[in-house]
C-alpha cells in the first residue's frame, strides 16, 4: 500500500487541485490520451491500485460473487466489500 502524509492542506487548496486537473481530464480528447494525463500524475502502484478498483467495481456490475473477483485480481473480500460500500454512498 502506498504511505501517505496525513498533512491536511486545506479544503481550498485542495478544490483548486481537483479543478485544475478536472480540467485536463474534460480536454481529452480520448481514453489514451486520459490515461496518459494519469499516468503522469500516479505511480505504477497508484495505477494499479485504481485499476483494481474499476475493475472490482466492473465485475461487481457483472454480478460475480466476491469469492471470484477475489480469484481474478487477487483481492479479499473485505477489500471488495468496502469498495463496493464507497461506490453506492451518497
């Protein structure tokens, strides 16, 4: 897992970040060229760890029981649990 500062830095400071990049996102042009803007601003961890996420949340979508998700993408039930939790919150 990926160790993160737990330095707060301030809800404007970090609105002003996510409008900043929301912007790139939105001018894509196409899902390469997104990726591309992600993979400069995440590890090769931070990509996997999101990638593992869509996906849970795709086979999720697909209606596969948590023990095979788990067997896909080497994920335990707990961690499926909670994304799917996270993804259905209002």
């Amino acid at each position: 897992m990926v160790n993160v500062n737990k330095k707060y830095w301030g809800e404007e400071l970090k609105k002003k970040a996510w409008t900043k990049f929301w912007k790139r996102a939105k001018n894509s042009r196409s899902e390469k060229e997104f990726r591309f803007l992600l993979g400069k601003f995440l590890s090769s961890s931070e990509q996997t760890v999101l990638e593992k996420r869509l996906i849970i949340l795709l086979l999720l979508s697909r209606n596969f029981t948590y023990r095979k998700i788990g067997e896909i993408i080497d994920a335990p039930a707990d961690a499926i649990s909670f994304i799917k939790k996270k993804a259905i919150e209002k």
